[in-house]
C-alpha cells in the first residue's frame, strides 16, 4: 500500500501544471448568459404586465362607475334618489334639426272620465307656427292655439318656462341649485310659492317635450322644494302604474302628482289629486319626442 501511494506521489510530481483558464473562462458565459436571459425575460414581461394592470384598473374603473345603476334592483327611496338615477341613465338631448318639432300627445281626464285628446306640433327653434289638434268626432281635428292646456311660443302672460321652445329647455342648466334659481325667478314670493314652483316644473314636465338630462335636473329641483315628496306606486288616470313625485301645500289641501314610469322613468302623466271635484283634470301622456313635419308622430 505504502508502495502504491508513492508511486502515485511520482507519477504526480512528473504531470505538467493544468492551466484553468479556458474553464473560468466557459463558467462565466455561462454565468453571463443565464443572467441575461433571465433579464430579457423579466424585461419581456413588463409591457405584458402593463397592459394587464392598466386593463384591470380601467375594469375596475368601469365597475365602480357602473355598480350604483346595477345595485339598483328596486324603487328609489328618496326623490333626491330618483333624480339621481334618472341623470345617470340619461342619454344626451338629441340635437333639433332646421324645421323640426317638438311633439306632445297627451289625454285629459275630467273627474275620472275620458274627456279630452289633443296634439301638439311646436317648432323646436321657436321659428314658424304651432299647430294644436284635439280629437273630435273620432278623428283629430285643427283647432286654434289656446294657452291651455299648453305652455306655447305666443303666450306671452305664461312664464318663460312653459313658453320655452325645444331648444330653450336643452339649453336649460343641469346644474340643479341654477336651475332651482330660475325656477323660483319665474313665480311669485308668497305662501304658496313652494307649491307654485313645483307644479310649474310639473307642468313643463306634462306638457312639453324636455331632455332626459333636463328632465333629471327639473326632478332634482322638485327633491328641493319643501312640500315634494316620492309617495311610492301610483297608477295614472289610465291605470298605468308608476312611481308617484307629490307637490303638496303646507296644510296638505293641495296637490298634485307626477307620475314617472317604474322602469325609464319617463312621463306617464299628472294627477291633480287635491283640485276639488268638477274642477280636477288629470293628465295622460300617450308619446312626445321631435318630428320631422307636421302630422309626424314618434
């Protein structure tokens, strides 16, 4: 054994010295080229990764805009509530064409019975002439231009508002406490002027054709108004159901009643709950939008 291993010392004193270098030389390419590699991954990965967190927050985004409309599985409790959701599902005011009109068909109820039907053409720039049909003898007759039951272009005693043009009431402010301003700039200060204001905003509401966006900011001023409240289902003076927008005056003895369909939130019509028997006339709203000419329906 003794022998064997200095043999092996000889045989190892005689070898020539190993030079190492091409060895360090191959471990560190080796070396370069896994860190490069996986830096060229990573760096890979970024615009990958980008896109994916910008796409996750612009879905978040658009979830956290859109959940309120989507949670809302009922009634609005609150007529503020009600204001609120029909400015988030309003589309913007279509833009009136030159020689365009504004059309309103509504049917008035005279205490519980059928007693008028009429249709409004109105041009929607205020340039030209109204043409007021009412039904008569089974057919829709032209009749004379009469400030009642419609606000019109030519009826200077009414206020500015139930005298606006299409194209007045799109350019009215959304902005509700404006709004608010010049609804009350339009009525006079008294006891009754809560009440007065809210059936203006009622009435404009009834008898012309308002934008949605419009139609939002009015019902937001009418959540202002002490003495206006959401009173829950209510059924037109067709029967129609809808959700009820009461104005009422201090003692309760007056009122009226909106009524906005249960799922757009559109006009169905007015009921003038609190007038007294022979005097009440409520209001059903068959369509409205703008029309070419007139004789046009939407």
């Amino acid at each position: 054994m003794a022998d064997e291993l200095e043999e092996l010392e000889k045989l190892r004193a005689s070898l020539r010295p190993v030079d190492d270098a091409p060895l360090r030389a191959a471990r560190a390419s080796l070396l370069r080229e896994a860190t490069n590699g996986s830096t060229r991954r990573a760096t890979a990965w970024r615009p990958r990764i980008a896109v994916l967190a910008a796409t996750a927050v612009s879905c978040t985004l658009v979830l956290v805009a859109t959940l309120p409309v989507l949670l809302h599985t009922g009634p609005p409790s609150t007529l503020a509530e009600l204001g609120k959701r029909i400015a988030a599902a309003a589309q913007p005011a279509p833009v009136a064409r030159a020689g365009e009109y504004s059309y309103v068909e509504n049917t008035v109820y005279r205490d519980g019975q059928l007693g008028l039907r009429a249709q409004d053409w109105i041009p929607a720039d205020g340039v030209g002439a109204q043409e007021h049909r009412l039904w008569v003898g089974g057919q829709y007759t032209k009749s004379g231009v009469s400030c009642t039951p419609r606000g019109v272009i030519d009826c200077q005693d009414l206020p500015e508002l139930r005298r606006g043009v299409y194209d007045y009431l799109v350019g009215l402010p959304t902005e509700v406490s404006s709004l608010r301003q010049r609804v009350f700039g339009q009525v006079k200060p008294g006891a009754d002027q809560d009440l007065d204001a809210a059936k203006l905003v009622i009435t404009v509401l009834r008898d012309q054709f308002v934008p949605r966006p419009q139609q939002a900011a009015l019902v937001q001023v009418l959540a202002t108004i002490p003495g206006t409240s959401l009173v829950g289902q209510v059924r037109d003076a067709s029967g129609r159901e809808g959700l009820g927008v009461r104005a009422a005056n201090r003692s309760g003895t007056d009122y009226w009643t909106l009524v906005l369909a249960p799922g757009d939130y559109r006009v169905l019509g007015v009921n003038a709950d609190g007038e007294p028997a022979g005097q009440r006339q409520d209001v059903v709203r068959v369509t409205a939008g703008l029309v070419g000419a007139v004789g046009q329906t939407p």
